[in-house]
C-alpha cells in the first residue's frame, strides 16, 4: 500500500478512537466537564497531561527549528523541560490545594477582586488563542501533505474533530482522550527515529545514535558529519550557537515562567483526587515527556544530515517523490536561479535556491530517509494526536474561562449547572471557529507562535501566580497594575516586531537585544516591579486572605507538627 492509503487508514483509526472515547466519557454536569469529576488516576492523569504538553511544537517543529537553528535551537528544550519543572514542584501542589481548577478563578478569589478575574479572563483568552493558533498551523501542515487536501481544509477537518469530542467529552472526554494521543504521538516520534538511528550509526537508540560514528566505514561521528556539511553550504557549524548570551537566557526564561502560567496545563492538576495525586502526576508526566525531549535532537540530526545529502548539488529531475509531494504543499520550494537545473541549497541568500518550511522536518524525515509507507503514515498520525491534544485541552481554558470566570462568577451568579454547561459547550463552539481562522491565517511557523505565548503566559500570569501563592500581603491593586502592565508590553513588543505595527523594526532595533520570543522575561520582570510599588501605595489584603495564603504552604496533615 502507498504513504496516502496508509495514512487514511491510521488516521481514521486514530480518530475513530478519539470520537468513540469521547461518546464513552461524555460530560454530564459543570464538574465532568471542568475537571474530569476529579477522580482520574496520577497514571492516567500524567498521560494525558504529557499529551497535553507536548503539542504540535513540540512533535512537529522543535526538532524543526533545531535542525536550522542547530545549538541555538535548544533553548525550546531547556525553556520547555524546565519550565514544566517548575510549574510541578513550584506551583501546582499549591494552586491544587488552593482548590481553583482555572487560573482566572484563582486570581479572582485570592486577590478578592471582580476586576483581577475579568483582567485574568482577557488574558487567558489571548494566551489562549496565541497558543491554539499553533496547534491548527500543525494540523493544516499534516493534513496538505498526507491526505492531498489543501490545508485551509485540513485545519477545518481538524476542527470538526476537536470540537466533537471537547464539546461532548469535555475535561472528561479530552482527559482520556489524550492518553490515547500520548500513545500514539510518543510510538510516532520514536519508531522513525529508532529506524533512522539504526541506517544511519547502527545504534538503536537514538539518543546515543546522535553521538555514534557513521556506519559507512569511515568512522567519522555523525556530528562531525553535519559539521562539515553545514560549513561547505557556508552556514555556521551546527554545534555553535550565533545568538547572542542575553537572548539565549531571555527565551529560556520566558519559556520556562511562561510554561509555569499556561493555564490549559494547570487545570491537569484538579483532575486527580488528592495534592498526592498530582504530585505524583507531575512526576510521571515528566518522565513520559523526557522521552520525546531527549529524542528530538537526535531527530534534528538526522533529518538535517538526510536532506543535504539528499537534495544539495542534485540534480532537480531526479529528486525523489517526497520532494515534488512537499512542493505542491508550498512549504518546500527550488527556485533555479542560475537555470542549470541543479539545487543550489546555500547560506548565500543570493544563490541559494531551496526555500523549507521548518515545520516540515519532522514529517518529511522518515521519507527523506526512504522508510516504509506504514512509518510515514504513523508519523501524520502522530502529528494530529499531538496537535489535537492540546487544542483540545486549550478550548476548555477558553470555554471554562467565559462560562465559569465570566459568566457564572461575574454576570450570573444564579446560572444553573446545566445553563452553564450549555454556555460552556457554546463558547468552546465559538473558539474552534476563531482557532480555525488563526489556523487558516497563521502569524508564523508552529514553534514560534507556540513560544510567543508563552511570552505572554510569562507576562501576565506567572508573577500574580508566585506573588499569590508565596506574598501573601500581595494586594488586588499591585496584582491587577501588574498583570495589566505585562500582557500589554508583550502584546506592543510582539506586534511590533513580528508584525510590522507601530512602525515596526529590524533586529538591530530590538531592546537589549532581546528578541520577541525572549521579551517574556522583560515584560515579566516589568509586571514584578509595577506589582510591588502600587503595592506600596495601596492597602493590604484582607487579614482572612493572608490566612488563606499561609494555610495553602502547609502540607496536609501538618497540623499538628506546626501548631495549627
């Protein structure tokens, strides 16, 4: 069977799968649909919460941007991973105990403030939409190359998926649904990769593959390899970095506080029993993530090394089918600039002729490398499940955040619980239709609009999260100036650099040299120092919400041990 014919029938497994586990667990009040009921197992939970994580910028365009990027592209791996670090040890436990399953409801109640919730909501709803934005990019991608359709109606279809399931299902329905797309994104990430380590250093595993010597005879490891490779094209060794220090740290940073803000990732953990429970669930879903982490560098590697080999020099006419297939997605472009019919692929922006789409790295791989129809298949299917899996978990945030933030805890106190699950289902109805058009009009490839929200994650919730949990004098008014302060001051900086607004600029006109991904530390920082000075100038809170707060930092069953 060919690519095409085993995609639809993996595709359509995998999807029967998701729609049939959706019917099963279908939500039946607020509480379902919120949170799962709050009895998923920490196994279960860590699944879901990994699929939940690792999304289309992780399985299709990380390993992407590294193969481009080379050294400078691991700063998503050290932002991503560390930042998931410290959203489980540092504020999960707390914000489970505190007992709020949205971030909006958590600001509202702690800094006791109508104002706090809505600002809260407006900015959940831009991380949101930011992040979802990604998520139907990669789903377009998939659907253009493997099912022959162009991507404005892959993304539709995709659509259509995500919102049978997360309005029927939803936090119930997405929960088990998601540790279905764990295991089908983590077998598509690493059968290909196992198989390329294999070919290509005859080691397979292909995190020691990556390090391993060639098995063509001549010893040379593979890193030297694509050292070499990437010095003839006169770009720079793939093992050296050209970003600067300052910027490197910047994104780091941002990726990782903007991780500790992302609200579709929080909400895991009221899914669970017991604190115990999502204690345990953080754990084990930083294992299961570490394993798609640790393998894409070597996939980058790979690919990187496959695609110069296989394409620079050569002849056009003879390329392969993979390589007219990808042209006619737009995401692989030859343009013949010296008319000798060969692909020139150089640094040199004025001779070279091959223009690739990041996005398509990891999709193309196992192609590129020639390997049986039925992995390549398994590669697009994986692709959705990671790109679904989390658009699904970030429609929840949204509808979660107008029909419990705004509607019920600002506009309707008296809703029933079924008017609000219809307002739920409605507003997550709305938000599929807005995530398409983002989709159909991305602002970027899938990793650099997935990094821009955490920017703005970073911005606006992490310091009102960590000042909220661990300041308890912290007040509304320093909470509020600040969430303001940071999610304009990244939204003015994005929107300026990346899309030209208010006069737009180059890279040279960046501030500190920080570019937009990495402005997520600057305006975070900002969001800290305007929260304390208003602080200074304004009232205290509540002696009953500083009593909150300090019960939320003792463990439970502590009584005792500590007076209380």
């Amino acid at each position: 069977m060919n690519v095409q014919t085993w995609t639809y029938i993996l595709v359509g497994l995998t999807f029967a799968l998701y729609i049939g586990i959706a019917i099963w667990s279908r939500a039946g009040s607020t509480k379902d649909f919120y949170v799962a009921g709050g009895g998923v197992s920490p196994l279960a939970n860590g699944m879901a919460t990994a699929a939940d994580w690792m999304s289309a910028a992780s399985f299709i365009s990380m390993a992407g941007i590294i193969s481009f990027a080379g050294y400078d592209g691991s700063v998503y791996l050290m932002g991503w991973t560390g930042g998931y670090v410290l959203l489980a040890l540092l504020l999960a436990p707390y914000l489970r105990k505190f007992g709020k399953f949205t971030v909006p409801d958590f600001i509202g109640d702690r800094y006791y403030s109508k104002t706090a919730r809505i600002v809260a909501v407006i900015c959940a709803l831009i991380v949101s939409f930011t992040y979802v934005a990604g998520q139907m990019r990669g789903v377009g991608v998939v659907f253009s190359r493997f099912l022959q359709v162009d991507i404005n109606t892959g993304v539709i279809i995709g659509m259509i998926i995500v919102l049978f399931y997360a309005v029927l299902g939803g936090m119930k329905g997405i929960t088990y649904t998601q540790v279905a797309q764990y295991c089908v994104l983590i077998f598509a990430f690493m059968v290909p990769a196992i198989f390329i380590s294999i070919q290509m250093t005859g080691n397979p595993i292909p995190q020691l593959g990556m390090g391993s010597t060639l098995n063509d005879g001549s010893g040379t490891f593979l890193l030297d390899k694509l050292d070499g490779l990437s010095t003839e094209l006169g770009f720079n060794e793939y093992t050296d970095g050209s970003k600067s220090v300052t910027d490197i740290f910047a994104i780091t940073l941002a990726l990782m506080v903007g991780t500790a803000g992302l609200p579709h990732v929080i909400v895991r953990f009221f899914t669970v029993k017991k604190v115990k429970d999502a204690r345990k669930s953080a754990g084990l879903a930083l294992l299961l993530i570490a394993i798609l982490y640790t393998t894409a560098p070597a996939v980058s590697v790979f690919a990187k090394t496959n695609l110069i080999n296989t394409v620079s020099n050569e002849e056009y006419s003879s390329m392969p089918v993979w390589f007219k297939n990808w042209e006619e997605t737009g995401l692989l472009s030859f343009d013949d600039k010296n008319e000798d019919g060969k692909i020139q692929y150089v640094a040199d922006t004025s001779k070279n002729e091959l223009t690739i789409d990041n996005d398509i790295m990891v999709l193309a791989n196992p192609e590129i490398a020639d390997l049986p129809a039925w992995v390549i298949a398994l590669v697009a299917a994986g692709g959705l499940a990671a790109a679904l899996s989390t658009a699904a978990g970030l429609l929840l945030v949204i509808s979660a955040s107008v029909s419990h933030d705004l509607v019920k805890k600002v506009f309707k106190p008296n809703i029933s619980d079924k008017g609000e699950l219809w307002v739920a289902r409605g507003s997550a109805t709305v938000a599929v239709i807005i995530a398409g058009y983002f989709g159909i009009n991305p602002p970027g490839f899938v990793a650099a609009v997935v990094a821009l929200a955490f920017g703005l994650a970073a911005a606006s919730f992490f310091p009102a999260i960590v000042l909220g949990i661990f300041y308890k004098k912290m007040n509304k008014e320093g909470a509020i100036s600040g969430m303001v302060v940071g999610i304009v001051l990244m939204l003015f900086y994005m929107t300026k650099f990346k899309f030209g607004w208010f006069g737009g600029g180059t890279t040279a006109d960046w501030w500190f040299g920080i570019s937009p991904e990495g402005f997520g530390s600057i305006a975070m920082i900002a969001n800290f120092i305007v929260a304390i000075i208003v602080l200074r100038f304004t009232p205290e809170p509540p002696s009953n919400v500083q009593e909150i707060v300090e019960n939320i930092r003792i463990p439970s069953g502590a009584g005792e041990a500590t007076g209380h």
